[in-house]
C-alpha cells in the first residue's frame, strides 16, 4: 500500500520479477476491501499515508479476526513490513508498536528489500 504511483509501480514490478504475486493498493481503504478478497503472505505498507496512515491502518487490522487479516503476523510465511520515509528510532518505534514487525526507510535499496523479506519469511 502506497499512495506514490511510482513508488507502488516499482515495488510492485521489483516482487514480480522475484516471483510473487502482488495485489498493489493506494489507501487503505482500498487495502481493507482487497483483503476482504483474498489475505497475503507479506503485507508492505508505506507509513505517511493520507486520511488513514500506515500506522491507523495497522492498528486497526490487528482489531479484525483472523480470517480478515487481524493475525496476519500468525500466519506462517506472514510477514508486515512498513516502508516509510519518517526515518529515525521514534518512528522505527511507532511502527512497531502499531503491529508491524520490522522498520525500513525509503527510499530502499531493491536488494535491500528483497534481503529483509527473504530474512521474514525464513525466520
């Protein structure tokens, strides 16, 4: 979930090339009724969203039952990973404690990216 068009082209293109399948999304709103559809294995969210950011969005998912993506996190290869431009121990911290499991600064490193999902899962 991101709302820069081509920050969430280019990841979205960067996971494909790797594999995956991605359902790319620009709000939450948005990322609430494709989950609805379908739960992922990993979720990427950018932090500094409008109407509803990253971090509302987190707190809010962990509110739902499982089968609506609350325990995401649960799940066996499940990972959540924010993306977010507000770089710095504060806001690593804030993103935690909101639901999601690990911190990266944008802009990322493609590699550095791929590495830290391939890391989640494996743990």
């Amino acid at each position: 979930m991101d709302d820069d068009t081509d920050t969430r082209e280019f990841i979205a293109f960067l996971l494909e090339q790797y594999g995956a399948n991605v359902t790319a999304v620009t709000s939450a709103n948005e990322a609430l009724a494709n989950l609805a559809q379908s739960l992922p294995d990993i979720l990427l969210s950018d932090i500094g969203m409008p109407e509803v950011d990253g971090c509302m969005f987190m707190r809010h998912l962990r509110t739902l039952p499982a089968e609506q993506g609350g325990q995401i996190r649960a799940m066996p290869t499940a990972v959540n990973y924010a993306l977010t431009a507000y770089a710095g121990e504060m806001n690593a911290q804030q993103v935690l404690k909101a639901g999601f499991t690990k911190h990266i600064s944008k802009p990322v490193e493609p590699s550095e990216l791929v590495d830290a999902i391939a890391n989640l899962i494996a743990e």
